[in-house]
C-alpha cells in the first residue's frame, strides 16, 4: 500500500473519517478486482499530488464487509467521498474504473 493511502477497515472506517480534516475519498476494491487494480496507480498519483486537499483511503470489501454493505457497495470499485468529520454518508459515489483526468474532473469540487 502506498504511504499516502490509509488502508481502513470495519473497526478503523468511522474514527480515521471521522476525524479527518480535509475530505476523504475511499476506494472500496478486492484483491481479484482487475480494474481496481487498473485504478490503484492514479489514485496514488492523486493522493500524492493532492496531499493536504484530499486523503485517499481503501477498503478491501471481502476482509471489510460490514462496511461495504453499509454504504451498499454493489460492484468494484466504488469510489465515495466524505466530509471532513462525517463518516455517515458520501456525498460523491464514482463507480468504475477512471482515468486520472476523468476523477480530478469529477472530484474539483473537492480538491480545488
């Protein structure tokens, strides 16, 4: 996982968003999603270049799937966004896999 991505789970997922002071957007993938592996490298990029705007953070649904279930996350990967502070409802769900372009244009709102 990389330095810049917080890796969450059931018992982590309210206390990390819930204290976060920027939004957080939360990647909910599987280990044999291929297209949530073809998304992973630009999020990265993403949580790299937009450090301090936006975290990045990631829910792996077979080892986390109350969580999942709770924000009904059907397919991989859902991408939701949070508020700072809120961990109760998204307030952006993507779904699919996105080129970089494409997500910084669907997120501006929130790292602009």
């Amino acid at each position: 996982m990389a330095k810049n991505i917080l890796d969450l789970s059931d018992a982590t997922f309210d206390e990390t968003i819930g204290s976060a002071d920027t939004p957080v957007l939360v990647d909910f993938w599987a280990e044999w999603c291929g297209p949530c592996h073809m998304i992973a490298p630009v999020l990265e990029e993403i949580a790299t270049e937009q450090a301090g705007k936006i975290r990045i953070a990631k829910v792996n649904v077979d080892d986390n799937p109350t969580t999942a279930q709770r924000f009904n996350v059907m397919s991989i990967p859902t991408l939701l966004v949070f508020t700072p502070g809120d961990s109760s409802a998204e307030v952006k769900r993507l779904v699919g896999a996105k080129g970089k372009g494409q997500l910084l244009q669907e997120l501006a709102e929130y790292v602009g």
